[in-house]
C-alpha cells in the first residue's frame, strides 16, 4: 500500500448528508462522541480507509482475527426530511506532518462526492474545567459557526491552534468549498473524558435537529467517575505509605550520622 | 536505488507453497527460527529484496566481502505430495511508517506471484514465561487461526498490536486474498530468545506437516544458557564490589565528617 | 493538499519588484520587520501559500474562523519611478529538510514569474549585541553585498551558516539567476527582538531607496522594554524570596542534623 | 529543487578514471585526506551536486556570498599512462534513509557515465589506536579487496557495519558492475583525525601507483597535536582549580555542619 485508499462497503443515496468526525485525540473527546452516536443510532458501515500514514501495527480483533489500523465511515438515514449523516471514527491518526494533510485530503475529496453539505469535527480543548466542560467552536465562516453560538457553544479566543485532522479539515474545506463547523469539548485530556463528550454531544445534536437518547452516557460517565475515584484512593494510601517510609528511613540516618 | 526491489536469483515452479516469514523483532525469535529452517532444510536462494527504507549502512560479509543489508527469500522443494515451503528472513525492517508498508506490500505482491496460499509470520510476544514459553496465534480468518489453535497454539488476547512487518503483512494480507497466519512466542524479549524460538517451530512444523530435527536448536539452547548464567555470575559480583566499595567509602566520610 | 500550491488573490503589473522575505525564526527578527512595512507601507494581498509541508494544526482567527498555516505575499505600487515592493511573510517555516528545499523553490518559481529582480531575506544573528544590533550581510554575488556594506551592514564571517528559508532562498536563487541578499540582525534571539528588527530595517530602507516612518516601532521597542524590565524585577524578587526559604531551610536542617 | 542533481562544470574525457570519494564522518578521515589530495594535486573541478536531503541551510563562503551545502567532484589529469582521477568531496551527508540512498545511486550513476574503472572511498574506523592507525579495508570482491591488502591493508572484521555513503557506495556499486573499496582509518573520531587520514593516504597511493608529498600533511599533524596538547594543558588547569574549590567549599561546609 502506497496511497491511502477509501474502500466503500455500501453504495448508498445520502440526502444532503453530514458528515461527524471525531478521531483519537486529546481527552479521546473525538472518539467517544462520534463512536456514541453510532452505536446508539444504529448506523451502518458506509467506507474504510487505510493508510501507509498510519502506525505500523495491526490489532487483533475478535476471534484473533487481524485487522489494519484503519478509519471507517458510516451512515444514517434521516427517515423525516432532515439531513442524512455521515460519521468518521478511526483507531489513530497520521504519524507524519505530510501524512496529516493528505489523510485531510482524502476525508474531503470523499465527502465532496457524497455531496455532504455541513462536516462537523469534534475535539478536546485543553483547559481547566468548572462546573461542567463548556464547547468551544470554531468555524470556516461566521455563518457556520453562529450555528455553534446559537445553542450554547463559546467562541474560540483568537489565536487559537486546533492541531491534527479536525482542525486541518477545517483548513482545507475552503478549497472545497464545503462549510465546517469543529466543535471543542473543554478537557484537561489525561484521561478518556466522557463528561466533555457529552457536553459536545448536547450542542451537536441541537445543531444536526435530532434527539439522541444520552442515559447511556450518563451511566459510563458514573462508572468512569467511580473508577477515577478509586484509583485517587489507592494513589493517596500510597502516597502516605511513602511518606512513613521516608519518614522512618530519615530518622534512622540522622541517628547513624550523629 | 530509488524504490523497493525484489532480485529473483532463480527461476523454480513451486507446488502450493507456504510463506514463512522471521524478521528480525522481539527476542530476535522469528528470524532464530526462520534461520533455524533454512539451515536444517537446506532451502536454497529464491530471491533478495533491497530498499532505500533500510537502514543506510552495509555490512562486511565474508572474505572483505561488503553487502547492503538486505531480506532474502529461500525456498525448500517438498519431495512428497505436501506443499512446497518459501522462507524469508532479513537482517532489518523499514526504518520509517510509509517503508513498512511499502516492504509488507512488495512481499505480498511476491507472494502472490508465486502462487502462495498461505503466509506464516513469527515474532515474540512480551510476556512473563512460566514454565515454557507458549505460542501467541492470530490470523487474517478464523479457519487460518484454528489450524494453530489445534495444535497448541493460544488465542491472542483481543486488542493486542502486533508491530511491524509480521503483523502488516496479516493487515494487507486480505487486500491479495492470502490467507495469513502470525504466531508470537512468548518471551521477556530483552536476549535473543532461542526457547520461544522453538516453541514457535513445534507449532509451525504441525502446521506445515513436517518433522525437522529441533535437537541442534537444544544444543544452541544449552549454550545460551550457559553462557546467560556465567554473564549473571559476573554481574552478581560486580555489584558485591560495588556495594562493598560504597560501604567503605561512607565509612571513610562519615569519620571525615564526624 | 499533496503539493505546495501559491493561489494568487490579485492579478497586478509590477515593476522592477524587489521581494522582501521575514519568516518566523531567530528573534522573530525577520518576520517583525517584514510585517511592520506591510502595516506602515499599507501593502496588499498579492498571493497566499499553503503547503502541506507547514505543521499540521490550523489556527482560529478573527470572528471564530479557522485557517490553514501558511504565508502571504504582498504588494506595494512604488508611486515614483523606483522599484515596486513584494513583501513575504508567514506562520511558520516548513517541518522537514525535503519540505525547506521545497518551500523556498517555490518563492523563487514565483518572484522569477513576477520579474523580480532582487530578492531581500531578512533573519536574526545570534551573537551577544554590544550597544546597538549590527546587521550582517551575505549575498548570492559580491556586487548585492556591497549595496548592503555601502549602508552600514557589515560583512558575514566565513563559514557561517544561515539555517531555514532566509538562507535557502539565497542559495537556490542562484539557479533562477536572481540577485538575493540576506541581512541579519544581531540578536540574542530569546525573545522577540524589535531592536534587531529596526537596525534591519534601517538598513533595508537605503537599500530599496524609500522612506517609512519607524517612530511607530519605536514606541513598540519602548513598550517591550517595560515589559521586559517588569518581567526582571518579579524574576529577582522571585529568585531573593526562594534564597530566604532556602535559608531558613537548611538553618532549620542545621539544628535538626546537629 | 526537489531532486538532486549534478551540474557539469567542465566537459572532459577522462582515461579509465578512479574516483576517490571523502565525506565528512567519523574523525573527518575521508573528507581530510581527499580534500589533501585535491590541494596537493591541483585537481580541477568537474561538477557539483546538490540535494534537497542535505541540510536546510546555507554557508557564507569567500567575499560574503552564499552558496548552498554541495559535494564536489573534482578531477586530475594523469600524464602517464595510468589512470586519471575523480575525487568527490562535500559539506555533509544526506539527513535521512531514503536521501542517503539516493545520494549514493546518484554518484553511481554520475561514475557510470564518466566510465569509472574503480571507486575508493575513505572513512573512519572507531577503534582504540595502538602507535599509528591501521587502515582497514573492505570490497565489492576479493580481487579488489586483495588490492589493499597487498599494500597494508588489514582485512575487516566479518558483520562490521559501515555506515553512510562511504558504505552505501559499496553496497550499491554491484548492481552498476563497478568494483569498489572501502578504506577505513583506524581513530577515536572525537576529533578531525588528520593521522589517520595520512595511514589511508599512504595505502591509498600504493594502490593507483601515485606518489604525493605528505609533507604538507606531516606539518599539519604538527600543529594539530600542539593544539590538542595546549588544549589538554588547559583542560587539567581548569580540573585542578575545580577541585580545590570543591575542596575548600566542602571544608567550609563540614564547619559550618560540625
């Protein structure tokens, strides 16, 4: 494999469809949203794509059996007169500066056939969160982006650097002409952030019209929140431990240089 | 020399043949174990394949002799109904992402022309041993798979990477329709690893239907071993020196400072 | 994005231009410079560069839209009979050795389709500034460095290398037989230096024979001045705080040891 | 420039030549005792070679003007019967795998066409030196290896591996049917090694049955090693000084602790 290739899996009519991308990235933000949605909206495989830019490692997925790193497309059909969806999940991104761009490249040429109207990339921002994780939006235009503004999102502070394919996406729908919308969960990104997902989750949905049921994200987002606060136990004993065992050690050395 | 190259060094029909592949990896195991078969079977030299993606020295080979590092292919005519084997072993891997893929897919292209049916890729496994090291198995389908699986191999754990090219070639393995088969032995992986090495052969050679005398691989094992335990020895009382230097050095200071 | 491309955005005569070039780099020195005459001069868009050689982020700018990194080409009509001005500036330079041949072939693909006649590259000179910043001269023939040597620039040492675009454009321009020289500005290069810049600029300025009122960066310098000299007195008092807590802290250690 | 490239400089017939290749590497040796030759010899230049793989940036050379990182190939006339010579000497070396494999293939093919007999290229061997530096040497093949040997030489250790385009010539050479030797000098290589490149300059001239005056070379190595002398003197003084301070600070300490 020398070119990265789009293989589709269904030939399906898209009416004015969406697309939702949401790759591996800071607080896995991205990926848990788009992947989310997938599962609980029952969507369909629409394409997979490969690429020499990707690590060199494959997985072993069920039944041992071997699978290239990959990223897939898949689709839902809008069954009212809304807009079908496209989502873009994927196991990693591009290894190499060059390698982003033409993965961003190909992402577009492919939505530009599918005549998608509207991509939304979603991502994490890293910053110290209160209360709850806001989303912070930016846009190729300021049309696209009061859809953002209008149901909650902030704006992005200028100067703002959105690293990797959501941003780069963005970058390069001008040429395309096709409008983009990144949408930011705020996070500080050392763990996989369900709670800044779902704060994505509630501004896109308002954005695309639908209704998605969330419970089951809740009860992650509890299961994940009980793990964390068992692991900052276990933390804190050992830290303590620690301590009474410096504690002792200098005490014994003072005594043996005195 | 711009791209990949594959340098067919003679000109053989071969009946069904079957793909081992043992580059050099964790533990070293694959190619041990490859190397292992191409000595006891005398297989004979099929081709070489060079790459810009190798590294960029060259290596003196016998006589003064000097050569690019470089992958060869071997070959071993079965004289019985049973299929005909192809060995590839190498001195290195690709040095970047895109080398490899591009090495993986020049291999399968290869493969392909020769008529393979079926490719084996060895590799180690990190892993504690106990006991013996087992034999870690994936593969590009379940029928593959479970021609390891019932001669002793285990499943690989579900999620589990497997870098570099034994496992790429699985990856795009399906893109030719080559069934593929990958067994990893186990081992710690920090020594070339001949006991993993052989576990591996013991599952392959059921595989493949043929007996080859292991019992010159157990004299290497026995070697090995003798010579870990005399480095352990020395690296024992290395540290008794050092340890009996530092007590007699903080004695000595702590008189000075007293 | 596979390939660099330059999309002009107007279609404008120039006459004898002379192209001035200040990339992001030592000090900033060359992009400051570069765009303080854009600013003060009033140029205009002439052409934008995006490449996918340039890091692979994009950042959000005024009213929440994002853009691509890339660099900008600007015109200035010269309302005498002197020569028309082409500005240069930019985010960022390119991210691998391949990706800096690149770039800087493309500038001179495209000043040589504009006629230019005389490339200027503007960058900073680590060297400990004794009073006010020099500014060293290179150029692609002895006849453009002495226009620099007439004004004050003083002469590069042998030998020295002149890293990224700023010194490959020099070297390249040879090749399109067009006259380039480089002016450097001393700098110490640890933060962005609008001193270097405005001795670069002074020197510039005699060389394209044209007039622009500096008073503006002036009162720029002066700005970061106090910003600078604020900085230094929390630095000190930071450092005059940490020496008393170390000193009650080893006084405290002290009677505890004895 | 996207490709490398070789500029003629002179159209000349040459008489069975052998090229003689030096780049910078370890101890300098290959590049020292070419660019001797060159000197002593008055060999003109033939042509120079450029590569978006060398480093992006440029050098100041004579008279303030730039030039990029190149290598050069120079040749000399013999007004014997025996052969003529090409030397190639340079900057630097390619930055990355696939540039350096490139660079090779591209002297290879620059000797192919000038209808060279025999490569020699030169470089450093990291060895302890016992009295004087051994050359050691390696081949395409045993006649040619056989050349060196006779005159010194000393054959290499089987699987030593030579590194960068002294190596890669080598190992490239057979595809193009050219014989090739590697002659290596024994050194340290911490520092430019000019004894060692005098051992490779002596085997060397045995084997194209020239003679030159090392004299030159022999006063070189003079001031060399009063450099190094004056250096190490310097650095001693410096130790000495640095001890007594530790000395009398940890005195003062042990007071101030007692």
């Amino acid at each position: 494999m020398k070119e990265t290739i789009i293989i589709e899996k269904e030939k399906v009519e898209l009416r004015k469809p969406i697309l939702i991308e949401g790759f591996p990235g800071l607080g896995v933000v991205g990926k848990i949203a788009t992947d989310f949605l997938i599962r609980q909206m029952k969507a369909k495989k629409l394409a997979e794509m490969y690429s020499p830019h990707f690590p060199y490692y494959v997985l072993v997925s069920k039944k041992g059996s071997i699978r290239l790193l990959r990223t897939d497309f898949y689709y839902w059909k809008n069954e009212t007169e809304g807009n079908d969806l496209i989502f873009l999940t994927g196991d990693t991104q591009a290894q190499t500066v060059e390698g982003q761009y033409e993965i961003a490249d190909h992402i577009l040429r492919f939505a530009e056939k599918k005549g998608v109207k509207l991509i939304i990339t979603i991502g994490g921002y890293r910053r110290e969160v209160e209360d709850k994780p806001q989303v912070v939006a930016a846009a190729t235009d300021p049309e696209t982006l009061s859809k953002a503004l209008e149901v909650g999102a902030i704006n992005s502070p200028l100067g703002n650097p959105i690293v990797g394919t959501a941003g780069l996406i963005l970058g390069l729908a001008k040429f395309k002409k096709i409008n983009a919308l990144c949408l930011l969960g705020e996070t500080l990104g050392y763990l996989p952030d369900l709670k800044a997902a779902k704060s994505v989750l509630k501004v896109l949905l308002k954005i695309v019209k639908l209704e998605v049921d969330l419970s089951e994200l809740d009860k992650e987002i509890d299961k994940s929140e009980q793990l964390i606060a068992r692991m900052q136990r276990i933390e804190e004993q050992r830290m303590v431990s620690a301590q009474r065992r410096r504690e002792a050690a200098e005490g014994g050395r003072v005594t043996y240089i005195g």
